[in-house]
C-alpha cells in the first residue's frame, strides 16, 4: 500500500483496476442519498493533473447519521485522504470508497497545495521579464506611467503573476493571467505593424490591462474559486474602475486618453452577451476584444483536442460550444 503521506497518486494516471490510497482537493460535493444497501455520496475530486467522481457507499454497517457525519465533515475546497478502488461507470473512471474494504474518506493536513492547481507550462520569471520589456516599449510617458502604476507595484506584480486567467476555460492555471495577456498583447502588437492607422501606444496599453480586474476576480487556494466581487461584479467592470482610479491618481493623465483606456477594458469582451457593457467603439478597442476572443478560442481548441486524446481513439470528438473537434 501507498504511504499516504508521500508520493501523490495523479488523476491522470488512474486505470481501470488500480487501488487509490492519495490526496486530492474536493471541487464538489453531492448530498447523500439512499441507495440499495443504504446511503452514499459523490464528490469531485481534482488535482494539478485532471478531475475524477468518487463514490462513498455506506453498506449495511453504516446508518444514515453516520454517512451524513462523514459528508458534513469534509466540504468543498478541502484536501482529503482518499482510499479507494477505480471502476469504470457509464464510460468515465470513477473511485469506489467502500469502508467495508478499508476504504476512507478523511479530512487531510496534506498542504502541498501545487499538487492540486496547475501552473503554466511557461516559467512565470520569464514571462514577468517579458511584460515588462512590453511596459519599456510603449513610448507615451501618460500611458507608459499608468502601466508602472500596476506592474511596478510590488503587490499588484505578486498577484498578477499567480493569477489563474478563468475557472474552467482557457489559461485556468497559475500564471495563466500573464500567459493571456502577452498572447493578447502579441496579436495586437503585429496589428499595430500591419494597421499604420491604430495608436500602436493605445492598443498595446489596452492589451497590457484588459484583464487586471481578474486579480481580483479569481482566488487560488486547493483549487481555483471566484472571489464575493468577482460574481457579483467581475474583472471586465472592475479592470475599468481600476484603470479610472489609476489615470485618476497620476496628474495630467489626458481625459480623452483615460475614457479610451477604460471603454477598452469594459468593451474587451467584445458581446454584450459575452459580459461586456459596451461594445468596441473604435478601431484599437475592436482589435483588442477580436485579439482577446482570437487566444481564447486557439486555446479551447487545443485543451479539447488534447483532453479528447487522452480518453477516446476515435476521429472525432463533441463539445457543446465548440461542435464537432476534430482530433488527427
Ligand atoms: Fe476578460
Ligand atoms: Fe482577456
């Protein structure tokens, strides 16, 4: 039997078959309910790697109390101790926690958190220095100091560099805040070389700060959750306040230039359906929602077509936003 306490057992090496004795971070849970030989309970479990259901059957030993214990002992976001047996159910893995096997399900002290929450497969160093080369070339001293404003803040740069860039869409990793941002930011700057046309200084600080609201937005613990203001506000009205603030508070920062940057940030998702308030109303704010919707796409596509290569052999797969993806 696996030591506990030592190596982690990843979702995605689980097989048909193996016996689990590891750590994983609890996304959601499922309220009890009776089942032939008594009570049960699904949870979600998840790690760095990937996400699998778990089931706990009670048996006959346990009565309903005691199942209901257990659940309320153990809530989302907690790490648990899980001993378990996979089994294949309705074509997806899942781990079975009989206790009349030996099998547990307990609150752990586990606190290696980087096992539970994915990182950027880009050194997040390397990525900061980039970011930075891109504050250096913007030539317009008003813009230039609003970016210092945020990126040369000790507080602001620590958060910015961990922050996860969604939940469960493109970039949900740490570091994928700066990862969206520098792909942003690369499209927008070859734009600004084939369009003569755009404020190149404009666009690029629009790109640099569309998402900064996401800092706030999102919290990282054993898992990625949004933040009481990130639901009930979110990054794209946020990222606007916070760029208003930040022009308010440097002097002499132009009007005109103030109210483009922030219509920027609030149009940046382009839709109103798509949670923007306004739509993109000049060339640089449309170029920026297209480049913001261009890396958000490439990058769905290619972690559907990867997850789908990892648990299907067949041509095609199916995704309910994406239709049909092909995999060869
Ligand atoms: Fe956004
Ligand atoms: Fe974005």
């Amino acid at each position: 039997m696996v030591d506990h306490m030592g190596k982690k057992q990843m979702v995605a090496d689980l097989k048909e078959g193996d016996e689990v004795d590891s750590h994983f971070s609890i996304s959601y849970r499922k309220y009890p309910r009776a089942y032939r030989d008594g009570h049960s309970f699904e949870l979600r479990l998840q790690d760095s790697s990937g996400q699998i259901n778990a089931v706990y059957w009670g048996g006959r030993e346990q009565d309903q109390g005691a199942v209901q214990e257990l659940y309320d002992s153990i809530k989302e976001r907690d790490v648990v101790h899980v001993r378990g047996k996979v089994s294949i159910f309705r074509d997806a893995l899942q781990i079975g926690i009989d206790p009349g096997r030996g099998h547990v399900v307990e609150k752990s002290a586990f606190s290696d958190l980087s096992c539970f929450v994915p990182t950027s497969p880009r050194d997040l160093d390397e990525m900061m220095r980039e970011l930075d080369r891109a504050v250096e070339q913007i030539a317009n001293a008003d813009m230039r100091s609003l970016l210092q404003h945020f990126f040369a803040d000790e507080g602001f740069r620590a958060r910015f560099r961990v922050s996860p860039a969604a939940i469960t869409h493109h970039c949900n990793r740490i570091g994928g805040l700066l990862e969206h941002t520098l792909n942003t930011h690369s499209i927008c700057g070859f734009m600004a070389v084939r369009y003569s046309e755009l404020d190149r200084d404009l666009l690029l600080t629009g790109a640099l700060l569309h998402d900064i609201g996401k800092v706030r937005e999102y919290v990282v613990t054993s898992g990625i959750d949004c933040t009481l203001e990130g639901r009930l506000v979110g990054h794209v009205v946020m990222g606007g306040q916070m760029v208003d603030e930040a022009c308010g508070s440097i002097p002499g920062f132009p009007g005109i230039t103030r109210l483009k940057l922030v219509h920027m940030v609030l149009s940046s998702h382009g839709k109103l359906e798509c949670g923007s308030p306004k739509t993109p109303s000049f060339p640089e704010a449309t170029v920026l929602a297209q480049a913001d919707q261009m890396t958000a796409t490439v990058e769905k596509h290619i972690s559907l077509r990867a997850e789908a290569c990892t648990r299907t052999q067949d041509d095609w797969t199916w995704d309910r936003e994406y239709g049909g993806i092909f995999l060869r």
